[in-house]
C-alpha cells in the first residue's frame, strides 16, 4: 500500500510541474469532485448513502484544495453531532424525523410521476396520482 501511494505521489508531482496539465488536471478533478458532492447533496433528505457521498466529494476536492478539506472537517463534525443528538431523543422524536424522510420520499414520487405510472399499470387514472410537473 506504501509502494502505491508513494508512486502515486510521485505520479502527482510530475504533473504538477507542467501547468497546463496541472491546470487540466485540477479542474478534471473538481468537476469530477463537484458532481460526486452535488449528487450527495442531492440524496440527503432520502434514505441510503447520500452524508457518504457528500462526504466522498469533499474527499475528492480536499486531494487538491484546502478549503475542501476544512469544509469536510466541519460538515462531519455536525453530522456527529446531529446524529449523537437523534441517538439520544425520545422515541417520538426519532419517528417524526422517520416520518418527515417518508414524506419527502414519497412527495418526490409524486412530483416524477411514479404514482400516476404505477396506477396506470393498474388502470387507475385518478387525478391526483399525476405529477404537477410532468401532468400527463
């Protein structure tokens, strides 16, 4: 794992000392590590990996900048602190914060239009099954 990182290394200060490729290398990388964050940013209000990949992203921009990385620091140590907090609320708390992540899944559904799809499946056309956004 040593041998790998050291070429690594290695590999990233040969490019770092020919700008250009420098360049096109630090903006490829904070493409590539915005979309990972913005896709995480996305997935939070939704069950599954979404703090893992917001935290990813951040990985990937903290390789080639610092502000990267003291935002990474900052944005785990509030989920810590969220996530402690949670842990130590009352039942009823923990179900309305359940509740509310429910709720944002199953608006988001609705607003793509899986009700409406699924109850077509069904033959069921009722109004309120169609998205506001992409009605019919």
């Amino acid at each position: 794992m040593h041998a790998w990182r050291e070429r690594l290394h290695h590999r990233r200060e040969s490019i770092r000392e020919r700008p250009t490729l420098n360049a096109t290398y630090r903006i490829t990388l904070g493409a590539f590590g915005a979309v990972v964050l913005l896709a995480g940013i996305a997935m939070i209000p939704y069950p599954g990996p979404g703090w893992l990949v917001v935290f990813a992203g951040l990985g990937i921009l903290a390789t080639e900048f610092h502000w990267a990385h003291r935002v990474n620091l900052f944005a785990k140590r509030h989920y810590h602190r969220w996530m402690d907090w949670l842990s130590r609320q009352h039942l009823a708390t923990k179900l309305a914060v359940m509740g509310a992540t429910g709720l944002i899944v199953l608006l988001t559904l609705w607003l793509l239009g899986l009700f409406g799809t699924v109850g077509g499946w069904f033959d069921l056309h009722w109004p309120w099954l169609r998205s506001p956004l992409f009605g019919d």
